[in-house]
C-alpha cells in the first residue's frame, strides 16, 4: 500500500516534540542542560532564555527530521523489531557503533562550530537528562536519543551564544537593539522564534 505524500511541517514538528515527550524528554530539561553550560559565560542568561533557544532549535525541520528517526530506530530495537547484526548493535549500545552520533551532529552541523564543541562537551560528561537517558534502568533503548537531546542542547547553546556576540555588536555600535536581551532576541514582536 502506498501512502500519498503530503508535506506537512506543523505535523512533523508537532510529531518530533510530542515523541520526545513520549521518550521521557522535557524542553525545560534540555534547558537545564543549556542553561549549565552557558552561565558560566552569560551569568544573566535565564532558563526561560534557554526554552525560547531550545525551541527555536526544535523549530527546524532538520533537526525534526532526525529526532523522529533516531526515537523510531530506538522504538524498533527496543522492540527486537530489527535485523542482526544491528539489532544487538544499537540494543547495547555498541560504542563503535558511531551512527547515533553521525545522526545528532546533523543537528549540531545546522548551528556551526560552537555547536560542535558543546556537543562534545554534554556527550562526554552527559549531565541532566543525559544521565537518565544512559542509564537503561528503564528498559527503554535510547541509543539514539541521547545523543539527539545532546545536539538539541549543544544547538541552542551555539544560538544563545551568537545572539549574545550580536548583542555586544549591537551594543558597541550604538545600532537599534542596543541593550536587547537575549530572549528578546529569541523571539519577534509576535512571540515566535526569530532567526
């Protein structure tokens, strides 16, 4: 049977957050996670910031698209659902393996170098909901979905920081948007992601 193709992007994106929902993965946890990792950097940067970035991040059709492949992948090997090898592969997590990190980094590669490095940074440390995702105590396979919930974080850390640059910018120009917040520049007059 084949199914007639119909784009439609309010269903994907609304698909790609609810199947992360679905998966144990709240937006403020990612937050949380992008929040750690910048205040260091940006001591006035709030949590509500760091949603509006994480959002702006899950915005992308990209970034959409590879959530709801890598929580499928995950979903079917939980399942017993595919072939050996890779079947064992991706239920054990096989660390070279490699695939679920080639899948996140297509994430991180929308948001430039500064994803990357931040990406690394949360993949090896693996703080917050990083550490339940790798803890299999649940009998879930996340084998790609940590890593995903990883690049989503290292994403809206790199859109933090490059609004952050432009609003020094703005303000040493004296340029309009001098003196913006960050979250203001998250989001446009009408409250939607701003790019």
């Amino acid at each position: 049977m084949t199914v007639k193709y119909n784009l439609d992007s309010v269903k994907v994106e609304r698909a790609a957050r609810e199947w992360l929902v679905e998966r144990g993965v709240q937006t403020e946890q990612i937050a949380k996670l992008v929040l750690d990792a910048q205040k260091e950097y940006y001591p006035a940067l709030t949590a509500d910031e760091c949603t509006a970035a994480v959002n702006r991040v899950l915005s992308k059709r990209e970034v959409q698209n590879a959530i709801l492949l890598g929580i499928q992948i995950d979903r079917f090997a939980e399942k017993g659902q595919l072939d050996s090898p890779l079947q064992e592969l991706i239920e054990n997590d096989e660390k070279l393996f490699g695939c679920d990190e080639v899948l996140a980094l297509s994430i991180v590669n929308v948001y430039g170098s500064i994803g990357f490095t931040n990406y690394g940074y949360l993949d090896k440390l693996k703080p917050g909901i990083l550490a339940k995702l790798n803890d299999r105590t649940d009998n879930e396979c996340h084998t790609f979905l940590d890593d995903l919930v990883g690049a989503v974080a290292a994403s809206a850390c790199s859109y933090i920081a490059h609004r952050q640059q432009a609003k020094a910018e703005q303000e040493r120009s004296g340029l309009p948007g001098a003196g913006e917040t960050v979250g203001a520049s998250l989001t446009g007059a009408d409250g939607a992601p701003a790019d």
